[in-house]
C-alpha cells in the first residue's frame, strides 16, 4: 500500500477540477471505500472547491473544531476521502453538499438542504447467500448490510439513512425509473428508462434505453444510479 500523502497536480485524476499549475503537489486520499477517480480529499474540497481555506494549517484548523461532517459523521483527517454521493456539511455556514459529477466528467459539490445530508445514494454492486439463508448485500460505495429476503437484485437503489445506519428506501432497476449518469459521454444526466438491451454472446453487456431532454440514450447499466421513480428524491442540480 502506497504511503504517499501527495500527488503531482498534472497526474491528479481528470475528475479533479483543480487548477493543474497551481503549485507542484495535491494532498491525496486516505485509502477508502471510494477510488481515487471518484472521490476528493477534504483538504481538496476547502482549499480549491469551496475556498473556505487557503492551505492544510488552516483546514486542519477547521477541521480540529469539529464543524465538518462527511455522510453526518465529525471527520478531522485532512486527507479523509469525499466520494460520489457522499454529503459534506459545513456547520459553522449552515451550508450541506452532495458529491455529484457534472457533464464535463469532473466531481462538483453541490449544494443541498439540510434535511438531505443523511441520505446517501448507493447501488447494490453484489450480494452473496449467508448462513441462515440471509442476503449480505454489498453496496457501490463500500458499505454492506444484512437483508432478510432476496427482493434486492444488483443494479437496484438502496437510500441509507446515516442517521439509523440502516437502508431506508429499496429501489428496484426496471422501466420507469429517473436514473443518475455518473459516468461515460452522458455523465451528469438525469434520465427516465424507457427500455433494457443486452449486447455480447458469451459475456453481455446490458444497456438501458432512456429519455433525456427529447434525446434517446443508450447508457450501460454500469454508470448509472436509480435516483427515484417518475422524479429524483434528491437535488441533483
């Protein structure tokens, strides 16, 4: 494992909307549940997204205070990772953010109300049958859960609330659903699916047909997240 605390502002992942020369060196994420690609280190995030901070001494203040909460949880490590979806929350400036990607492919913090910061958008990326015939559902963010049924199918929304730490809304992927694109040439739509289609023989692709602003898309199932159903549950602009 890399212990390299820093990156070189040119190599900085495309993702990153930071000037490039700037100064030589970037603070890198702490290892996480996000990839590097998707996600910012907090120092990031005040000193060159939301210029509430000119430089670690003074994010390491802000931080030491308690006043910043990523997913509802007082986070002091400059280097902490704020992945695709997390919530930031600003105390001292009554101020809340969510982790999006807009249409250029690069991650933004978007503003967001406050009685959104606990809910964070995930995906079900796998699952595996454990003893007692329960579903240990693994989520696109990292984070898992025990489920008591096998309602849940990969690619399907899972809300969890970080307050309860516990999913609050299961959203199942199927035609109608409003979709989030977080990545490829559509990145930063929001989309209604109107259809699915599969590709490949041995090891298929599966592709949702959608809407968007009168435009049809055809959008691999990967790079999306289900949102909600007929209009998102969250801001996403």
């Amino acid at each position: 494992m890399s212990k390299q605390k820093h990156l070189s502002r040119l190599a900085a992942p495309k993702t990153w909307p930071i000037e490039r020369k700037r100064s030589k060196w970037v603070a890198k994420p702490v290892p996480g549940t996000h990839s590097l690609m998707f996600s910012m280190p907090l120092q990031v995030c005040l000193t060159d997204i939301l210029k509430l901070a000119k430089n670690k001494d003074e994010v390491k203040r802000v931080l030491q205070q308690g006043f910043v909460l990523v997913n509802s949880k007082v986070r002091k490590e400059v280097r902490f990772p704020v992945g695709l979806f997390d919530t930031l929350q600003i105390q001292k400036y009554n101020k809340t953010y969510r982790m999006l990607i807009n249409s250029k492919g690069q991650l933004q913090l978007v503003e967001i109300p406050a009685s959104e910061a606990h809910i964070i958008v995930t995906k079900i990326a796998s699952k595996t049958t454990i003893k007692g015939g329960k579903q240990q559902i693994h989520l696109s963010n990292g984070w898992m859960f025990i489920a008591e049924s096998d309602s849940y199918k990969v690619g399907d929304a899972i809300f969890f609330d970080t307050k309860t730490n516990k999913p609050s809304k299961h959203i199942k992927l199927e035609k109608g659903c409003v979709a989030y694109v977080a990545g490829g040439e559509h990145a930063g739509s929001v989309v209604e699916i109107k259809n699915f289609e599969e590709e490949g023989v041995l090891r298929k692709k599966k592709f949702v047909l959608a809407d968007s602003e009168d435009k049809k898309l055809k959008i691999p199932v990967k790079e999306i997240f289900i949102v909600g159903k007929g209009k998102p549950e969250i801001k996403l602009l």
